[in-house]
C-alpha cells in the first residue's frame, strides 16, 4: 500500500515545484512582477496540491488499515486465554484478513492512479507556466542585444505580444487548474475513503464475530 505515497511524491519531488525561477535577465519592473507572480502562484498550486494528495493517503489507505490492525490484535489477544478456541478459527481469520487486504490493495492502487494523473497534470502545468516565463525573459533580453534600432522596435513588438498573451494564457490556466484540483482532489478522497473504510469495516465485523465463536467455545470448555 505504500506505493500510492511513493508514486505521490516522487511526482512531486522530481517536479522542482520548491526551486524558484531564474529569469536570465531582468525584464520591465511591470512585466517582471507579473511574471514571477504566475510562476509564484503556480509553484504554491502545485506544492498544496502534492501536500494535499499526500494528507489524503494517510485517510484512505492508513487508517482503515490501522483498524484492521486493531481488530485483528483483539483476536489474536484471545490466543494465550484459549489456544484451541482460537486455533479452531485460524482458517476464518486468515480468509478474512486475505480479502480485506485484497480489497484495501484495490481501492489504494485506484486512489494512487487517480492521484498519480492529477499530479503529473498539476506537474506538467507548472512546467510550462515556469519555461513560458523563461521564454519571455530570454526575448526580451534578445530584443535587447539588437544594436540596429530597426530591427530592436520590431523585436520588442513581438514581444509585447508574446509576453502579452504569455499572461493571459497563464492565468487563464491557473483558474482553470484551481478549478480542476479543487473538485478532483476531493473526488479522489470522497471515492477511495468510502472504499477502504468499507472493506475495513466488513473485516473489522467479520472479526467481531469470530470473537464471539471464541467466546461460545471457551463458555463450552469451562
């Protein structure tokens, strides 16, 4: 079950979200704000999002698996009070520890698939948000160089436009993934919660009466 959190933050890890962008020059003080600010807001975005998928592993695959753990040692407690009683039921415990385990395996490995694309999404995103930025800079310091004025004026026209829809287009992204994380993160916890909480429950039941078998059977000896 670890692999979900392992998948989870080698995404976010090997995406650099934590290292800031360095812009190869300066651009105009207006310009050069507004771009490190996209970059700035899409950095947090992604940051929040891998912290967010990460909290929610913990929920789906931890603590379902916690109360497996805790139903199973209250029979296994059993052991030293009756060792027959609770050898009689061996086979019933370990069927239902099986298919509760297959069942948490399933409902993790579609969370962390889920969690996965959302990631690389978010990921991908970022990326292009921060080499956008890049790209901007880089012909804006092109345009620079140009010692012909001719050839300059045309140059910063085409970065105006460049950099002009660079920001549009950012920001038309950032809303658009704020949007996307907020409903799909939420979705992923709603649906793979429900699901392993589920499977621990039928076990943690399962369990519960197979702890009464124990108990008729010690009743039964005594």
């Amino acid at each position: 079950m670890r692999t979900a959190a392992v998948i989870i933050l080698t995404l976010f890890v090997a995406s650099g979200w934590a290292q800031p962008l360095e812009l190869p020059a300066q651009l105009p003080a207006q310009l050069d704000a507004e771009v490190h600010s996209v970059v700035d807001e899409m950095t947090e975005i992604g940051k929040s999002t891998g912290l967010a998928l990460v909290h929610q592993y913990d929920e789906i695959v931890r603590e379902p698996q916690q109360e497996l753990e805790a139903a199973l040692d209250q029979v296994e407690s059993r052991r030293q009070e009756s060792p027959e009683c609770v050898a009689a039921e061996d086979e019933q415990i370990a069927s239902i520890v099986d298919a509760a385990h297959e069942d948490l395996h399933s409902c993790g490995i579609v969370a962390a698939q889920t969690s996965a694309e959302i990631a690389t999404d978010v990921s991908a995103a970022t990326q292009q948000l921060v080499y956008g930025g890049y790209n901007v800079a880089s012909t804006y310091n092109k345009c620079q160089s140009y010692k012909n004025s001719v050839l300059k004026k045309s140059c910063m026209t085409k970065f105006y436009v460049q950099a002009t829809f660079y920001l549009v287009s950012a920001r038309s992204s950032i809303k658009t993934i704020k949007k996307s994380t907020s409903e799909s993160i939420p979705a992923v916890f709603v649906d793979g919660n429900a699901c392993t909480h589920s499977a621990s429950s039928q076990a943690v039941l399962a369990l519960q009466e197979v702890s009464s078998h124990i108990d008729a059977c010690v009743s039964r000896r005594r």
